[in-house]
C-alpha cells in the first residue's frame, strides 16, 4: 500500500509493509538485529493490535484509517545525555506537517503527545539502543489519528475531524516523513538551540497556570521549559522543580 518517498534522502527508500502486527516498534526493532538494517527504514501497519504509548499505555487505533509507523534511525552522533533530542525532531517534525494541513494549530503536549484544540491526534514512542556513552539506534513510533471519525474517549480527535475531510494516507505519509528527516538533519548538523527553542514556543500550557499530579498529590504550577535531560520545569509554590515522565500528570 505504502511507497517509498521520492523527496527524502535516506528516511522512506525502504518501506516494511504489513497488513497487521502487533506492534511496528517490535517489528523494526527485530529488523535491527539484522546486520543489514538500513537507516530511514519504516515499518507500518494498517492494524496495530498492541501498540504501546508512553507510561505503557496501549494506543488503539482504527484499521485503516490512521497513520502507524516505525522508523529505524541510526543517532550515533548524539551522547545518551542529549537523548531527549529525539523526541523534540519527531514532535517538531509532526508539528510542522500538520502546520500544512490542520485549519487549527498544533500543539506538543510534554513530552511527546500531539494535541489539535486541546484534543489528542497522536503520540510517539521511542526506543533507544544504547551502545557505550552514545545511541547506536533508534525506533520511533509513530500514530497519528488520519481519518478515523469515532473515538472511545472524547479527549481525542482526528486530523479529518478537524479539516472536515478526508486524506490520503500515502500522501499524508510522504510529507510526514519528508518533515521527519528535514529536523533529523537539523540535529545531526548540530541545531539543538534552534530545535529547542522551537519545541517550547510550540509547548502545550507553557507559561499557563495549570493542575498537576505528583506523588497522588494535585498541585498548581506553571511550566516554565524543559531542563538537559528533558525534564519537565514546572514554577511551583516551593520554587522551580524538574520531573520526569512517570512524576508528573496533567489534570
């Protein structure tokens, strides 16, 4: 179903197509463990039955009707510590795409959910091999809510939903990974102030008094950045603390 991407340099000249599996990151991680795995591979589905999302959290998707994806990405250049960089290329890369297409702005939802109106669209997920003080590789899950109408949980929403038609998937496809790779170049040339910068303008309730959960506790704080490892910074009543993914909820 799917075609390799014309306009990239290396993400998208390889596609893994199956009908269904369990999960794409399981599939493209077995991948790496072939010598010959190549960088820009994707593995995609159109039904994912046990797809994972962060907190492991399942991410259901309807078959068919949404984008579901893996890319292998070979980050030897980026020291373990700078990891998070990862993460800020794919939410970027998918902000960017949908900047083309949604009537209504994006936002990225810390650390790695994508929010349309304040509604979940999709998620990443990303899995790193580590091999001394750097990453050897990397899969990124990727699902994005194409053109599926019906959701279970009415905090999420589809990009159809929203632009009130529907997509085609091989070309929705091409320009995501198009934008994938174009921030991917920006990392390994060495841009990691300018993928910053534009991850926090671009940060859900940044600067935004909001609720939060830690430790069963609600408490009132205001998000304020994101620290080197990718911590969330939030200005507290006790001053400005750091958390990470599994410390923090939003309410």
């Amino acid at each position: 179903m799917y075609k390799t991407v014309e306009n990239t340099l290396f993400i998208g000249k390889k596609i893994v197509f199956v009908p269904t599996c369990t999960s794409t990151n399981d599939l493209a991680i077995k991948l790496l463990q072939q010598p010959a795995a190549v960088e820009g591979t994707i593995v995609v589905t159109d039904s994912q039955t046990a797809g994972r999302g962060q907190r492991g959290n399942q991410w259901q998707t309807e078959p068919g009707q949404n984008l579901t994806l893996s890319i292998i990405l070979k980050p030897v250049f980026l020291a373990i510590k700078d990891q998070f960089y990862l993460t800020m290329v794919t939410a970027l890369a998918t902000y960017d795409f949908l900047k083309t297409q949604s009537p209504i702005p994006a936002q990225i939802k810390w650390p790695n959910d994508i929010l349309i109106g304040g509604k979940k669209m999709g998620g990443i997920l990303i899995e790193n091999q580590l091999q001394g003080d750097s990453i050897s590789s990397a899969v990124i899950g990727i699902g994005l809510n194409i053109n599926q109408k019906d959701f279970v949980f009415h905090t999420a929403t589809s990009l159809s939903l929203v632009a009130q038609h529907d997509f085609t998937l091989q070309e929705i496809f091409a320009l995501l990974l198009s934008h994938i790779e174009s921030r991917y170049l920006m990392l390994r040339n060495g841009h990691h102030d300018t993928l910053k910068r534009d991850y926090l303008q671009n940060l859900f309730q940044l600067n935004e008094s909001a609720n939060y959960l830690h430790n069963d506790q609600q408490f009132t704080g205001i998000i304020r950045g994101i620290d080197a490892w990718g911590k969330l910074i939030i200005e507290t009543e006790q001053g400005m603390e750091s958390f990470d993914l599994k410390e923090v909820s939003f309410l």
